[in-house]
C-alpha cells in the first residue's frame, strides 16, 4: 500500500493527465486521412443520424439503435380528419343543445298571467286578450310550445284549487281562439292527449295506491276533467269521468266521497244525456258503488246524507230539490223596529232613503256579539236571504 505524507503536497504520486494543453510552439499531429475523406465521413454521419427513427429512453444524441435492416411505412397520416381508438367501434354522437323551455316567450306570459289570477281573479278578464294575443305571436317560436302551454295550465289547475276555476275558462278560450300551425300544433288536441295519459289505468292505479299527496292528485284531476267536459261538453271526455270517479269510489273515504258528489253536480246531466244516447251503463255502476257507501259505519253522517243528495238527485233527473222548510230570519234583525221605521214607498228613491239613513245604524240587534258597528254584516245576510227566497 502507498503511502504519502501530507507535507504541502509533496511526494504526492502524479496522476496521468489525458487533456494536456500543447504548448506554445508545439505543433499538432496531423491526421492519417486527406481532408477529402474526413468531410465525406462527416457528411455520412449527418445523413444517417437524420434518417435513424430509434432511440433509446434517454435520447442522447450519440444514444441512436442501430436502424433495423427492413423498411416500415406507417399508416397513420397527420391529415386525418378524426382519430377514433380501435376499441370504440361506434363513437356517442355529440348531443345538440336544446333551447331551455323557460325561455320560450310565450309560456313566460303565460306562467306570470296564471300567478296574477292566482291571487286575483277578478284580473282574468283584463288581462285575457293581451295574453292571447302575445301568445299567438309566439306560437311558432319553437314546436313544443303547444306542448308546454297544456302542460303548464293543466299542471297548475290540478295541484292549485284556487286556479281551477280560471284554468278551465282559460283552456276553453284557447281552444277557442290560439292559431292553429299544423294538426301537432293544435292546443284542443293536446289537451285532450293530456287527459288521455293523465286517465291511464296503470297511472291511476300507482297514484291512488301512495301517499296522500298522491291520491289528493287524482281528486284535483277529476275535478279539473268533470269541469272541463261540463264547459266544453266535449264527448272525447265523457268516458273519463266515470273512470275517475269508480277509482276514487274504491277508496270510500271522506275527501274521495267529496269529490266525487261535487263532480256529479256539475256533470251528472250531462254524463246522463250522452250514456243514454251511447246505451253505456258507466254511470249506472257510478251511482251502484255510491249506494254501496251508505252501508259504512267508518262514513260519518255529514258525507252519508251528501251522498243520499246525489243519488235522489239522479232519480229526479238531476234537478235541485227545493226544500220546504220554514223560512230564516235573520236573528240580528229588530222586526217591531224595521216595521215602525221602514218606508212604505221604495226607500230607494231620494225622499225616503234619507229618512231610512238616519236610523239605519238602529235597525238591527246584535246583543253581545260585538257587532254593532259592523253593518255589512248584515247587509250580506239579508242579500243572501232575498236571493234565497228564504225572506
């Protein structure tokens, strides 16, 4: 083993230096080819590195692999249109947009008229022609409009009670009035489709078999079509009915009883006249399943006697029955005072209607209800007697 001292570097060994620089003077050894061939080499080495496609994964550039000894000409062209990987054989196509229906313009009048007569109605006829109007101004903005104005009227008029009303008057007047594009886009026709799927057996069935706010659907829909057949008398919708009310009448309860006597009210004539005309026997087994009722001690008496009400009104070809009962008399009216201080003469007429104000506020006797003040009270009660032949 060498050994050294570390005395300032010496009797160090000297290690071989391979890169000495010559010194001034010192001439280069020249090398053993001509110029000539050293530049034809060079220029060899350019044009194969230029060709050579294989490297290795560090990519130096005296890294190259040898070039394979046979050619390969790739298929693969940087011009294609679309590159597709083999594994994917039908590619998804790419969806088109759609246009937010919420944006249609005329279903945005028509949801901001249904919030207006919604809170109030008496608006409905002010607003009415302006609405229609708008309306077939747009109608042809998109094919799905039609669509969209049944869906929105029918949705608000089955779930909104206080819309019904007004949700049947208006699809009467659009029916009636909307500009017809071709026969798909025909608002009558599309309503009538609703009905159609909305009345399916295999709907109804799943809607009165769940909840509560399900079943409370199917009543909104009864009594949306009841009232728009009784308005329309539109024989596409008379089938309708009677399904309605059997599915509501094989859940006898209180609010299903309910509604089917409300909807017997308003279309049992009519229902009547068109099964006499069709030999059909639907509202026969209709009135069959509500006489079926009044034998269910789980029915209060209220909803038995409403019951009993449609059915004699049936067998008295659905005529009100007049009651014959001793007349009411408003219990607030003072009578020995209205018949010393009445005028004889129309208390209308400019003469005596000052001598009757005077003593109006005395007229009546409210005791201790509190009251007193209040005459519009009874105003309204005597209104409701006279119209009622009951005073």
């Amino acid at each position: 083993m060498h050994g050294y001292r570390e005395n300032n570097g010496q009797n160090r060994p000297k290690a071989d230096n391979h890169f000495i620089t010559p010194t001034e003077g010192q001439q280069l050894r020249r090398p053993n080819i001509s110029t000539d061939e050293l530049t034809k080499q060079f220029a060899n080495s350019v044009n194969m590195g230029s060709n050579s496609t294989n490297h290795n994964s560090i990519g130096g550039a005296g890294d190259r692999m040898p070039q394979s000894s046979t050619s390969f000409k790739s298929q693969l062209s940087p011009f294609a249109v679309e590159f597709v990987p083999r594994m994917i054989t039908n590619p998804m196509p790419t969806p088109v947009p759609r246009e937010d229906p919420e944006d249609f313009i005329a279903v945005t009048y028509l949801k901001e008229f249904i919030d207006l007569i919604t809170i109030k109605p008496n608006k409905y006829d002010n607003q009415i022609t302006f609405l229609t109007d708008t309306i077939n101004a747009y109608i042809d903005e998109d094919t799905d409009v039609m669509l969209m104005l049944v869906n929105t009227i029918v949705d608000q008029s089955i779930t909104e009670p206080q819309f019904r009303y007004n949700g049947v008057r208006l699809c009467i007047h659009f029916m009636e009035n909307l500009l017809t594009i071709n026969d798909d886009m025909n608002f009558k026709k599309q309503l009538f489709q609703r009905c159609q799927r909305e009345t399916s057996s295999t709907r109804l069935n799943t809607l009165l078999n769940s909840s509560e706010q399900c079943q409370k659907y199917v009543r909104g829909l009864t009594l949306f079509i009841g009232d728009l057949y009784s308005r329309s008398m539109a024989p596409e919708l008379a089938d309708y009915v009677p399904q309605l009310l059997l599915l509501l009448l094989s859940k006898p309860h209180k609010e299903n009883l309910k509604c089917v006597c409300q909807v017997l009210k308003l279309c049992g004539a009519l229902l009547e006249e068109h099964y006499k005309q069709t030999n059909g026997q639907e509202l026969n087994k209709v009135i069959e399943e509500m006489k079926g009722t009044l034998g269910n001690d789980d029915i209060s008496v209220y909803i038995k006697e409403l019951v009993t009400n449609i059915i004699e009104m049936q067998k008295r070809g659905w005529t009100a029955n007049m009651p014959s009962a001793a007349p009411i008399h408003n219990p607030y009216l003072n009578m020995n005072f209205v018949e010393q201080n009445a005028p004889q003469n129309n208390y209308h007429e400019e003469d005596n209607y000052s001598d009757f104000e005077e003593n109006y506020q005395t007229r009546y006797d409210f005791g201790q209800c509190g009251d007193e003040d209040n005459t519009e009270i009874c105003d309204a009660f005597d209104e409701f007697l006279k119209h009622s032949g009951q005073n």
